[in-house]
C-alpha cells in the first residue's frame, strides 16, 4: 500500500517523498524526531509531542521552519489524507541540504516530514504473559557526552542494545548509565513497584522523559499509588513486586524475567494491570 507523507509544505505520494543524499540526518544524524500515536482519531498528547520536538531541535541550534501550529496540523492532515484514526506518526526534521564537512552553518532547507501508518505492536501474548529482558553491557550514552533528553536521529546508542537484547531472544534491553544506575530500556522507559509504591528513574539519570511515562505517573497519582522518581540499581529491579515498561509504541507493558530473575511471582501484577486499563481508557478518552 502506497502511502501519502507531508513533505515540508504539502502531501505527496511515498514515491515522491524524498530526502537529498547531502542531507545531514542521513549523512550525520543531525537532526531530531517524534514518534506519536492517535486514537480514535486524535493524536494523543500532541502538544507535548511538539513542545518535546522543538526542545530538542534547540538543543541541537535547529529552527524548525514551521510554526507548531503548522506541524501539528500537517500531523493530523497526514493522518487523514491515510485514513488512518488508530495510528502512528513520525515526525522528522532533518539539518538539510549542505556539504560534506560537519558544519550545520553550511547547510539548508531543513526538512520536515511527516509519515503516517499503522502501529506493529508487541504481539498480545506479551502484554498477557509480560516481556523477558536482559542489561546489555552498552551503557546509555552519558548525559555530558550527548543528552538522552535530546531524540535525535541519531540512535544508534539504543541500536546497539537493542541488538543485544535481540542476540539473547528479547524484544527490549535495559540500559544503565555509566554510574551502573537503571536508565531505560532501548525505546521504552522503565518503572518498577516495591512495597506498594510505583518507582521510576529521573531524567538525570539519563533518559529520555517519556510522554507515556509521564502519563502513566498522572494516572498513579490521580489512583492514589505512592509515584515518585527514584535512583534504582539492577538489585532494586531484581527484587521488585513488578515492573513494567512504558513508550508511545509498546504503551504500557508489564515485565516479569530480568536477567533470568522472575519479577515478584513472574505474572504481570496488579498495579502493572491496573496502570494498563487506566491509560487504555485515558487515551480513548
Ligand atoms: N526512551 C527512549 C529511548 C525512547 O526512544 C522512547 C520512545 N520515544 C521512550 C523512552 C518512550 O517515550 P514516549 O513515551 O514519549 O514514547
């Protein structure tokens, strides 16, 4: 199926939307980027998708050529244009056209794309029977070398522990920070439940703030669960009642084997379930 993507001010066909071999997010990975879900018809936290983008287009000195109100309307546009009312879109910008010294003054056009489609989940047996990961030994990159809080796109930090957890039979992987602390998982962010009270790593420890994440911290404080952010080692994950993991794509996925040690009795637990229904009925909302 051919599908229809916005490409800096208008839709074309997929065969039309294309990126110059000079541009620097294909030459360097200089650019950033969002992943966004809709739901029934309307793209879930939009706003904060965009206030995300545009934070990181600063921190890499990127002036998105278009307004957000523009972006967000080509966001919904591409959607339609798709027939798509449950989907995921990706939201690109690159550095543009330049030459072949890494100098992002010498470049421009950045280009702004904007791709529609369907959403290839985790398969259901894994949000009913829980994930199995493992750490890779590639730690998140650190914070001074390159802000995890910046989704550019350049990932090939998640990459490489994506491909050890793929090596070990896993869809995901735990990546720590360079302190051995628990950072994220390689597309999804982390949270683990000890004694009644929901954990989850700060943004300090290296991660990217996730907008499910937060989301999910929303529905546990408005559930009355204790939620809080919280330094945790590999011991803390080993020895939680649960754990789950959390990101636009997978939404909300419980974990139950870490390393080879089942999570709490190795079934998704009831807070783990109940997050999960709440944040269903939040984004249908
Ligand atoms: N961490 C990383 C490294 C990610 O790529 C993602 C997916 N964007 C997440 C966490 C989850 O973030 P979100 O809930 O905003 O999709």
């Amino acid at each position: 199926m051919s599908r229809l993507i916005f490409m800096n001010d208008r839709i074309v066909p997929e065969h039309e939307a294309r990126v110059s071999v000079f541009d620097h997010g294909l030459l360097y990975g200089d650019g950033v980027f969002e992943g966004l879900r809709s739901y029934s018809g309307r793209v879930f936290r939009l706003d904060a998708h965009l206030d995300r983008l545009w934070a990181s287009a600063k921190a890499i000195c990127l002036t998105i050529p278009l307004s957000k109100e523009v972006v967000a309307q080509a966001v919904n546009d591409t959607l339609a244009a798709n027939n798509l009312v449950d989907g995921y879109v990706r939201l690109i910008v690159t550095r543009g056209v330049g030459s072949l010294g890494l100098d992002p003054n010498r470049t421009r056009d950045p280009q702004v794309i904007v791709i529609a489609d369907t959403i290839a989940l985790y398969p259901k047996e894994h949000y009913e029977k829980g994930l199995r990961i493992v750490t890779a030994a590639t730690q998140r990159v650190q914070s001074a070398a390159l802000s995890p809080r910046i989704k550019s796109l350049n990932y090939l930090n998640n990459i490489m522990a994506k491909l050890e957890g793929l090596q070990a039979g896993c869809v995901e992987a735990l990546m720590l920070n360079h302190k051995g602390e628990v950072a994220e998982c390689t597309g999804d962010n982390i949270f683990v439940v000890r004694g009644g009270r929901l954990l989850t790593p700060p943004p300090d420890a290296g991660i990217l703030e996730g907008i499910t994440r937060n989301a999910v911290m929303e529905l546990a404080h408005a559930a009355g669960i204790d939620c809080r952010e919280a330094t945790l080692t590999r011991h803390d994950l080993y020895t939680a009642d649960e754990c789950f993991l959390t990101g636009t794509a997978a939404e909300v996925i419980p974990v139950v084997d870490i390393d080879g040690r089942l999570i709490g009795s190795g079934v998704p637990g009831p807070i783990t379930a109940r997050l999960t229904r709440d944040f269903h009925a939040l984004v249908r909302g």
